[in-house]
C-alpha cells in the first residue's frame, strides 16, 4: 500500500496563500483550491498560474521534483507551492494536494495539469456543480462533442467500456485529468488514495456510491514542453495499468 507523511512548514517552498481579486469574481459558497501538479512545465507555469489568479481563487503549484527551471520560475515569481524532494507522479502529486487541502479546511479541490490544457475560465462550472451536491465533478471533452477516433481516443473508449462494465455507469472522458472534489472526497483520498489514475479514480467513486458527475469543457493543446505519453510504451504502460486496476482492484 503507498502512503507517506507530509510535513508543512512556511518557508520558501510553501508560501501563504493569498486571495487575488478580478474584475469578474465569483462569492461561492465552498472554500476552494485549485491543485497545480507540475512536472518540467517551465514553459507553461507561469502564464497558467497567472490566468489562475486572475479569477481570485486560492492555487498550490506541487512542482514534482522538476529537472527543468520550473522550481526557480515559482520561487523568482513568489507563487505559491510546494518541493517536493522526489518524484512521486501524477497521484502521488494529487495526494499531496488533497492532505494540503484536508489540513487546510478547504471544502472544495480543483485539480488542473500544470501545462495548461485545462483553461481556468470553466473552475467556475466545476465549482458550481460541488455546489449542487455532487461529490466529484469532471471536466468533459465528450459530454456534448463527439469523441474523435484516434488511437488515444481508442485507448478512451477501452477505458468507458471497463468501466461500464464493472459499474454499470457510462462515462465520456475518463483519462481527463481536470475534476473537482468535494470535502467528503478530498478526506477519502487525503487519507488512503491508492489509485493509479484518473479512470480508477472514477471506478472507485462510483462504486462507493458517491456523486459523481460530468460536464461539458473544452482543452487545450499542449503550447510547449513534452507530454507523459509522447513515449509509446509509457502509453502502453498506462493502459495496462489502468485497465488492471479497474478489472482487479477497484
């Protein structure tokens, strides 16, 4: 089973989080954090983070043991966030967020990929739908669009039908990394997240019965650095993965 403790101190490397206002700002009812997990995404933290207090909402950039100048960008521009001292990966990452949160009293997380596919102009859909008493919102390509055939998208389709198989449930998107998790969730995973991915996640929630929800957003391109999956055996591992974990595990 993986788990670890984590410490927080105030220095350098966590910073106080701030609330930044905006000419358009949303009085929501949750108290909300938006979780950056960033891994060599010095070409794309910057802007992100920027967009990101552009709507007010309180961030933690979780730079994942970056190779690149992403921890210097963070430290230079006083952002808020987190160094960790090894690579833990993308659940790993999202672990440390949710205890963040968990400590922090927070009823709402929102988790975002640090290279900027996700625009922050749709948190505010997410929120809202936490808000209507969902437990675990995601943000959709394929709610209302119609989903490419492509060999990723192939992979996608293997994954829907996984889980509707051991579920019953059918989903649109299930790899989509950009989701909100209500209190009742951020204190599950805070406490004994052992998920490998986005779609066992969405297994999991299902099948201890929690609300979960998806909603129509639109993605971005990857504008610069490398993806995860630009290696193919790295895909195939993914999806080997995956596709165990919801067979056997969840």
């Amino acid at each position: 089973m993986f788990q670890y403790k984590i410490h927080y101190k105030k220095s350098h490397s966590v910073h106080q989080l701030e609330t930044h206002k905006r000419s358009v700002c949303y009085n929501w009812l949750v108290k909300t954090l938006v979780i950056i997990p960033a891994f060599n995404e010095q070409e794309n933290i910057l802007s992100l983070v920027q967009d990101i207090i552009s709507y007010g909402y309180d961030y933690l950039v979780i730079n994942d043991c970056s190779t690149d100048d992403t921890g210097k960008l963070l430290r230079d521009h006083d952002l808020n966030h987190l160094d960790l001292p090894i690579n833990l990966g993308i659940a790993g990452v999202t672990r440390v967020g949710f205890k963040y949160a968990k400590d922090h009293d927070y009823d709402c997380a929102i988790c975002v990929d640090g290279d900027g596919q996700h625009p922050p102009k749709f948190i505010h859909d997410l929120i809202g739908e936490i808000e209507n008493g969902n437990d675990y919102v995601v943000g959709s390509r394929f709610v209302s669009e119609k989903k490419p055939w492509t060999m990723r998208m192939l992979g996608s389709r293997i994954l829907c039908l996984l889980i509707k198989l051991k579920t019953g449930r059918t989903v649109s998107d299930p790899t989509s990394g950009m989701r909100a998790l209500g209190k009742k969730v951020i204190e599950d995973f805070a406490e004994s997240m052992n998920y490998f991915a986005e779609p066992d996640t969405m297994c999991h929630l299902i099948h201890k019965k929690y609300k979960v929800k998806e909603i129509q957003v639109e993605m971005k391109e990857r504008e610069a650095g490398v993806s995860y999956f630009h290696n193919p055996l790295k895909s195939i591992y993914y999806m080997m993965s995956v596709a165990l974990s919801i067979i056997f595990v969840q």
